[in-house]
C-alpha cells in the first residue's frame, strides 16, 4: 500500500509541474495603457481633442523558459512573451443627449514586443450642446487570447471663456481729434488658450487704429489690456463692438462685447482764456494769457495756440508741442494798440494739434476790447475840445440876443 501510494503522489506531481509549466509556457504579456495626453486639456462643447495613448508591453524579458519533466527525461521550452494586439478603440461618455467620443478604432494594431511601446491618437468630440461637467470615457485595448484592456480617461468640458473688460471706455467721447479707449481680455478657463486677438467692428461713423491687436497666449487666469484709437466721423450714438477671437487647442472661439458710446461737439483740448482786459488805451499794450488743456486719455504732439486779430499781437503763435493726457500749460501774448483807431475790436484763438498722423484744430475762441483815448487826451483835447467849442455857441447866442434886445430898446 506504501508503495501505490508513493507512486500516486508522484503521478500527481508531474502532473501539477507539468500544468504550472504548461500555463508558464503561455504567459499573458503585461499589455497596460502607460500614459495619455489630451490637448487642449479641458474641452469647450463643440470642441475637437488630440487624445494620445501610449500602449506598453510591460514585459521586461523577450522569451520565456519552461523545463518539464516525463519518464525521468525534462524539455526545454522557449516562448516570446509578446502581444498582439487586435483592437483599440473609445468607449463614449454621455450626458444622456450628448456624448463625449472618437470617431474612429484601430484594428489590426500588431504585435508589441516586450517593454515597446506605440502612441495611438484619436480626436476626441465633445458635441455641441454638451453639458460642462467631468466625462469618464473609456479606452478599450483588445489583446488577442486575452483578456480586454479598459482604461478609463476623465475629460473636463467647460464652458468658461475668454472674457473682454472695458477697462477705459468714457460714455462720451468729442468729435474732434481721436479718443484713446482700454479694453481687457481676461482668460478664465482652467487651461491656457492661444492666438488672442482683439478686433473692433467696423462702424460707419468711427474709425479705429489699429484695425486689430494681437495678445498671444493667455494663461489660465491672467488678463492683458490693449487699447483702440477712436476718430468719430459724425455725431451721434453708436454701438461699439469688440471681438476677442481665441484658439482653444486647434478650435477656434469668439466672443463678442457691444458697449453704447455718444459722440458730442466738445473740445477735450481747448484754449481758455483767462486774463484779457476790456478796454485799452490807444498806442499801449496789453497782455493776454490762456491756457491750454488736454483732457485726452492720450499724448498729443505739435500743439501750437494760433492768435487773430485786427491789431499787432506778438507772437503770432505760441508753440506748445507735446501734452500728456491731463497737462494744463499756461499761454501769453502781448496786444499793442498803435496801429488799430479807436472802438470795438476781437480777438479770437485757436489750438491745432497732432494725433495719430492727422491735424486737428480746436473750435475757435474769441473775446472782444474796446481801444479808448488816454488819461492824456481826455484832459488835453482828446474831450475838452468839443465841450469848449459847445460853451463858446453857448456864449454867443446870449451875447446874440442882448444885443438885439439892446437894439430894440433904443429904438
């Protein structure tokens, strides 16, 4: 009995070595999704994505050795530890109406030798109208004789966007010259966005410089200002409207701000007069000050004040030049009076100036003086003379009838 079971115990060793080489022999290759990449990282609704997924054997040796043993003789077997690798393919994630997925599979991959790799790319969906939330789609790797691969890969849609400010944008702005307005682009998506670009719409009645201002890159979170010239054309109320056009990934998005604005007839840069006397004395002088302000948002250049009047002002312009936005300079001129005869008289100032390439001028003001005699010719002539000559007749005519009534009484 101490034999039969002996031999017993051996059969049923081979045969369990022999079942253990056997499943050795066929080992399953270790076939994982290594890694993945989704660009863009987050998903706008409507967006195309670049899912890329790196498939690794993960086997480190190339072949397997198996040894077994029959009637007291063993075998060598060698097997290669490869994968072979039938199907790969995206399983969609949905909302219930709208679904997160790729379009296509690869079938018919290959073989993928122990620790080899291949990067497999899909282009990702998210169809329109899709609610913004976290997707679980999922990648499926079909290894032949074994076993499927899942791999679950989480996908963000958001409907956050690239935002524009109006960070310096008057309700008001004058008809003449150009007004300088600041907008804002504030990128508030959790990933970063390419290809920034602000565009003004074309309007009838204003003209913008430049016609676009590219920002670039914006990351998550951050904002860039850019700033518009603006020349009104006419007067009148107008829709101003800015586009800010951004790449999320390859996908293009826009969106789009419209702000009411009122052109009027007003001089954001203008003279004002100050000190300027009613009256002047004949053959005397006189000064005139004024100052100039620039209540632009912006510099402007050349600023010249430019006098006009029938007498002798010097000088006969007053260079200012340059004017930061808010600068105030004081002007004077001297007025003589020596050429002009007495009465009412105007002078009259204007500013030009230089903005964006182009020539303004300021509405013209003007104030009125009145030329009079000196304190010299009232006493000496200039009064006494008539008044003289109308006591004289006075005294004549007395004179003229006593003398008659003389006459009469004699008779």
């Amino acid at each position: 009995m101490k034999v039969k079971a002996k031999i017993i115990l051996y059969i049923c060793s081979i045969i369990i070595v022999c079942i253990c080489f056997t499943s050795l022999a066929n080992a399953d290759p270790t076939v994982i999704i290594d890694s993945y990449n989704l660009s863009p990282s987050i998903l706008m609704p409507g967006d195309i994505g670049i899912l890329t997924l790196t498939v690794k054997n993960a086997e480190t040796t190339n072949t397997f050795q198996s040894t077994s043993v029959s009637d007291s003789y063993s075998t060598i077997r060698t097997d290669t530890v490869g994968a072979t690798i039938e199907n790969i393919w995206i399983v969609a994630a949905s909302d219930g109406s709208h679904r997160v997925k790729a379009t296509l599979n690869y079938e018919d991959v290959g073989d993928l030798a122990p620790a080899s790799s291949i990067d497999i790319s899909f282009k990702l969906i998210a169809e329109d109208n899709i609610t913004e939330g976290l997707y679980i789609p999922v990648a499926r790797v079909d290894v032949e004789s074994y076993e499927d691969i899942s791999y679950p890969i989480p996908v963000t849609v958001s409907n956050a966007t690239v935002n524009l400010l109006l960070t310096d944008v008057p309700s008001r702005i004058s008809k003449s010259g150009a007004t300088l307005v600041t907008l804002t682009a504030v990128n508030s998506r959790k990933n970063s966005v390419d290809d920034v670009t602000i565009i003004p719409l074309s309007n009838d009645g204003l003209e913008f410089s430049p016609n676009s201002v590219f920002v670039g890159t914006l990351e998550s979170g951050a904002s860039s200002e850019k700033s518009f010239s603006i020349k009104p054309l006419e007067l009148g109320t107008y829709n101003l409207s800015f586009t800010v056009q951004f790449k999320n990934g390859d996908n293009v998005h826009t969106e789009q701000m419209t702000e009411t604005i009122e052109v009027v007839e007003t001089s954001d840069v203008a003279p004002i007069l100050y000190s300027i006397p009613t009256t002047i004395e004949k053959g005397k002088s006189t000064r005139i000050s004024l100052e100039v302000f620039n209540a632009k948002t912006e510099s402007i250049t050349g600023v010249i004040v430019k006098p006009s009047t029938e007498a002798t002002i010097i000088p006969t312009q007053y260079y200012i030049g340059a004017m930061d936005p808010d600068d105030v300079f004081s002007a004077t001129f001297d007025l003589y009076t020596d050429d002009i005869d007495y009465g009412n008289y105007t002078v009259e100032f204007q500013v030009s100036y230089k903005q964006d390439n182009e020539i303004y001028e300021t509405p013209t003001i003007s104030s009125s003086f009145t030329v009079v005699p000196t304190e010299d010719n009232n006493v000496n002539g200039g009064y006494i003379l008539p008044v003289g000559i109308i006591a004289s007749a006075i005294v004549s005519i007395v004179l003229f009838f006593k003398y008659k009534k003389r006459r009469r009484n004699g008779k």
